[in-house]
C-alpha cells in the first residue's frame, strides 16, 4: 500500500510558536481520526515530518518533542472537558510518527541555498486544481524563514524516494499564507530606519539578500 508523507513546515525560535503550530496540526490529525472523516488508514501508513528551522532547536530536539507532548496532552484533555471527543491518547500516538529534521535549521530567518532551490523547482512546477473551486491555484509561497526549508526537505525526500522507486504520496503544508497583511508602516522602511542603530540587523538582512525594496518585495510575495 501506498505510504503517506506529510511536510508541516519549521519550528521557529519562538515557544508560542513552537507550541502552537505542529501540535495543533497534529491534534487535527488526531480528532479527523476520531470522527472519522479523515487520516482512515492506520498510523503506520503516515509519515509525518516536521522540518526544525532554528539553529538552537535543532541541538536539541528531545526537548522540542516533549515540549510538543506538554502542549498536546493539555490541549487534548482541554477539548474533552469542554464537551469534545477525547482524543488524548491518540494525539500521542499521532505524535509518535513525527520525524524531524534539523539539518536545514540555520540562523533564525536566513535564506539557505537548499532554500533557494526548492523556490525555483516549485516555481517551475505545473499545477494542477483538483479541488474542484474556478479559483486560480498559485504556487506556495517559498519564504526565507519557513517554507523554503520544509521545501527542500520535501524535495530531499522525493529524490530519495524515487532511488529507492517507492510509491508514496507526499504533502507540504505551507505555514506561510499567500496573502499577507500590509499594515499602516513599511516594514522594510521601518526595518531600515533601524539599521542605522542597529548594525547586526543590517547584516541580517543583508545575508537574507534583502538590502533593498525590490528585494523585499521579492521575499513577500509567492514564488
């Protein structure tokens, strides 16, 4: 039978972001299992790959995945208390078939070569809308920080799958949203302002090849 792989994007620096994206996903996992309306096959059909994108986190990631079980667990019984199904044991087992990667965690929000590529592989990709919706499909939106890494672990895989001729079905979850909010200041205008106080900022964003308007358009739009 035909395996499934599922790419949920990168594990930031930040705890609150650390616990509340993946594990949610997961708990979605879980409670679709419950109710039966979707993940049918059993658990061990589901690869689920969650791709570190901080250099420290990747030093240590028995310390993510407990932190990960903390917040599903409470979440999990949360959900029962307030009237919901109780999917407290299967979340955990959800848990259990994530893999992580840590070897395309870098410098909080740093553009990787790796990165760079799987912008231009799914740049160049054909889509296809199966959903059945008149809407344009556009690609997903490879950014610098998120993205573009579990991109390129996805892409890894794929090559790897196709040496060893496995049949499997892979999915990237986009963390990043296509449309994003434009507020009331520039960002960029605001974050250059800053550079001329902050020196390692400059540099940040100089090694995330972004030293000019045009640049950050680039990064701000999908690929």
């Amino acid at each position: 039978s035909r395996r499934g792989s599922f790419f949920l994007g990168g594990i930031s620096a930040f705890l609150f972001y650390l616990v509340s994206s993946i594990p949610c996903l997961l708990l979605g996992i879980a409670l679709a299992r419950k109710l039966g309306v979707g993940f049918k096959k059993p658990l061990s059909s589901f690869h689920l790959h969650s791709v570190i994108i901080h250099h420290k986190f990747a030093a240590m990631p028995s310390a993510v995945r407990f932190a990960m079980s903390k917040l599903i667990g409470d979440t999990a019984k949360l959900i029962k208390k307030r009237g919901g199904p109780d999917v407290v044991r299967e979340a955990q087992e959800v848990l259990k078939q994530v893999q992580f990667h840590t070897k395309f965690a870098v410098e909080y929000g740093l553009l990787t070569e790796e990165g760079k590529r799987a912008r231009e592989v799914f740049k160049q990709g054909e889509l296809f809308n199966k959903s059945g919706h008149e809407k344009e499909v556009q690609h997903p939106w490879m950014c610098a920080c998120f993205t573009s890494k579990s991109g390129a672990a996805l892409l890894e895989f794929l090559e790897e799958e196709a040496k060893s001729k496995k049949d499997s079905v892979s999915m990237l979850w986009c963390t990043k949203s296509v449309v994003q909010a434009a507020g009331e200041v520039n960002p960029l205008e605001r974050a250059m302002k800053e550079t001329k106080e902050d020196p390692k900022l400059k540099q940040w964003l100089k090694e995330s090849t972004i030293e000019k308007e045009s640049d950050y358009e680039r990064h701000m739009v999908h690929v």
